[in-house]
C-alpha cells in the first residue's frame, strides 16, 4: 500500500476542492473518486460574510484527510508563513507546498522551493513539494528533508496531461523508492491511468474534475483509471517494439508448404 | 489608530489582536491570523499588541487544488 509520511493511502487519487460548481456537487465528486486526501487553501476571510467557515464544515463532514497548499505563494516567506497559519487551522503537519515562480504557466520557483521546503522540514513540517522533473532540483528536496515529491504533469489547470514523458520517466528511475505524486496539468482518466502505468505512486487532479460537464461522473472515471493504471503496473507491462510480432502462433498455419 | 486588514484600512482603539478580531466580528470563527508577515498564533493574539500601519492578515479555509 502507498504510505507518504507514514500515512498509508488505499487511494491513490488525491482530489482538488476549487472550482466545483456548488458545495454540492463537491460532496458528490470526493465521494465518487473514493478519495482520501483532498488539497483546500487559506484565503482571507471577511469577519462578515464568513464564506471560510461553512467550506470548512463540508470538509470535516467528508471525513477525509486534507492536505493544505500553500498556493499564490511567490516568495519563500510568503509560503512558510502560510504553512504555519495552515498548521493552525487544519491541525495536520501536511503542506502541499508551492512557490510560484511565473505567472504564465505557475511554474515552481525550484530555488524558492528548496529553500522553503529546508526551513519547513527543519521545523517538523512534512512537506509534499510541488516541483518540476528536474532530477536535480528533486535530489535537493528530498536533502532538504521532503519524503514525498509532486512533479508537475503540464502547467496547472492546463489538462494537457504528462507533457515531458521523458523526463518523468527518469524521475521515476531515478528515485524508485520515494512516492512520486504527479500533480496538475491532468486532463482526462488516460493521463491519469499513464501515470500509474509509469510508475508514479499517485495523481492529484482538480481542473479536470471539477469542471467537467458531470464532476461526479468525471471523478468516477478517475477512479476507474487510476486502479486500471496501478493494476496495469503491477501486472508488468510488455516493451513497445517497432515491428509486428504475431499473436496467433505461425506454427501449423494452413496452406503454407 | 489604522490598520490595514486583509487589504482594507480600519479605524480601531483596540491594541490587542484578539480584540480588534472581536470588533470586526470574528468571533469563533476558524481563521488564523499573521502580522506584517508573520504568523501570530492564536493562543498569542491577546498579547499581541498592534500599532499605528500595521498590516494584519486572517485567513481561513477555502477552496484549494
């Protein structure tokens, strides 16, 4: 089973909270991708309108865990600040940690992320590093104490799926034991069943589910593809060949001789 | 004095955090809070004492991916 920080996971589809049309349809989507983790944010709240707390109510009724993101960060103070007012409220160790580095294709600033990831390590803080491929840039996160790491698929939001086959393929090689969870840029079930077939422990979706036409539907398929995905993987997938290899035996073949 | 809070400029006389909270009508609301910055803890906010121009953040859950 995949355990990330000692906390074994039977899902390995972990579920965004934006986006989705109402509360409603949120419940109905977490509930449909039998997920057990899902991301939520701190934003600010009017001491008047209060919209926080009554998604926070939502949350605790789904009885999931959640894992706070420290998203729209830009700076390493901005995002450790955060992760300690999310430590607060959400009363779990757990930060999705995110430095933004360019606002066109919310790329992580790899060298704010480090950085941040070493301080929030250093104080207990287990940390699921939103980062790139680079092979490099993982080696550091994983000196700087992270245990989990999230490479990116495609730019967030972007559903273009896994745009750098190559590079998450040696990501995968490269750390075989230390639980890769391929966050954003997932678009449809068969990116998602890729990255099981590939290897990566699990997947992070929210764009593609929440606004798609049917969430809940959408968030079924999900499920569907990523036991399909992980199935797929454990079973030992065959090597792709250039040429034809019949499947039907060639020996006794009528007519021939 | 003014403060700036959550991107907004308040009148306040309250000097402490918990109470200018209170004033804004916080209440027991689930929120964390930060100033200029840093994280002030809720358990710090009653000796938490402001001054003129700083700049207080609450925050609270929402909706993240």
């Amino acid at each position: 089973m995949l355990q990330v920080y000692g906390t074994p996971l039977q899902s390995r589809l972990l579920l965004g909270t934006a986006r989705y049309p109402s509360p409603a349809v949120l419940t109905e989507a977490v509930r449909a991708a039998r997920a057990e983790v899902v991301t939520v944010a701190l934003r600010r709240e009017s001491g008047g309108e209060r919209a926080g707390q009554g998604f926070w109510s939502i949350i605790r009724e789904l009885g999931v865990r959640v894992l706070p993101n420290t998203a729209g960060c830009h700076s390493v103070k901005e995002a450790v600040t955060t992760a300690h007012m999310a430590r607060e409220v959400f009363g779990t160790p757990w930060i999705k940690l995110e430095v933004i580095g360019e606002d066109d294709t919310l790329q992580p600033d790899v060298f704010g992320l480090t950085e941040a990831a070493r301080l929030l390590c250093a104080e207990g803080f287990e940390v699921f590093p939103y980062t790139t491929e680079d092979l490099v840039v993982a080696e550091r996160l994983l000196a700087a104490g992270c245990r989990v790491l999230m490479p990116w698929g495609a730019p967030i939001g972007s559903g273009r799926g896994l745009n750098n086959l190559f590079g998450l393929t040696a990501l995968r090689a490269h750390f075989p034991d230390v639980p890769l969870i391929i966050d954003a840029g997932i678009g449809v079930p068969s990116h998602a069943a890729r990255a099981l077939e590939l290897g990566f422990d699990a997947v992070l979706i929210n764009t593609a589910v929440a606004q798609a036409r049917d969430p809940a539907r959408m968030a079924a398929a999900f499920a569907q593809a990523v036991e399909a995905g992980r199935a797929a993987r454990l079973a030992g997938p065959i090597e792709p060949r250039d040429l034809a290899a019949p499947s039907t035996p060639v020996i006794g073949t009528a007519f021939r001789g | 004095m003014r403060i700036l809070v959550n991107g907004a400029w308040r009148e306040t006389v309250a000097a402490e955090l918990s109470t200018v909270l209170d004033e804004l009508g916080y209440g027991e609301a689930v929120v964390t809070t930060a100033v200029n910055g840093e994280f002030v803890a809720a358990g710090v906010r009653p000796r938490t004492r402001l001054a003129d121009g700083d700049r207080v953040e609450v925050l609270a859950p929402m909706q993240g991916g």
